[in-house]
C-alpha cells in the first residue's frame, strides 16, 4: 500500500459463518517490497464488513463506519486488532 487512501481486504471464511462467529479483526503490515523500507501505516477506522452469499452477493453490513482507537503498524509491532466482539480494541 502506498497511498493515503481507504484500502480493501477480503476474506474467504466457511460457509454459514455469521457475524456472531467474528471474535475479532487484525489487521497486519506486510511489506510488498524487499528489503522492507521501515515506512509504518496507521490505521484509524473500518469503513464497513460484510458478507457475501451463496451467489457471491454482498449482504447487509456488519460493521459500518467503526472508528478504532488508532494503531501505528511497524516492522517491530505488525499486527494490531482493531474491532473485537465486546465493542473494544
């Protein structure tokens, strides 16, 4: 990622899955360039999360407009989680 912009992830997780099952959201930093430059992304908020159905069709959303008590991801701290179940980071 190398913008300012929103980014998109997708998961692929089995079927029936509902948002009651969903413990908690990580989000990871993962260098798509070696060597790995140092640069640390923050992340602020999850616009939306959503299910898709049998028919790959988007279902309504399950989180929308969350914002997350800001997480700075760097070489050293990679991973961060960003919503859990209980309503806190």
């Amino acid at each position: 990622m190398q913008r300012d912009d929103p980014a998109a992830t997708t998961v692929e997780l089995p079927p029936g899955t509902k948002s009651s099952d969903i413990d908690q959201i990580l989000v990871f930093r993962a260098p798509n360039a070696l060597p790995d430059n140092g640069d640390s992304i923050q992340v602020e908020r999850i616009d939306r999360a959503m299910f898709l159905d049998s028919d790959y069709l988007p279902q309504p959303y399950f989180i929308q407009n969350y914002t997350t008590p800001p997480v700075t991801l760097t070489a050293a701290s990679p991973v961060a989680t960003v919503w859990t179940s209980s309503g806190q980071a």
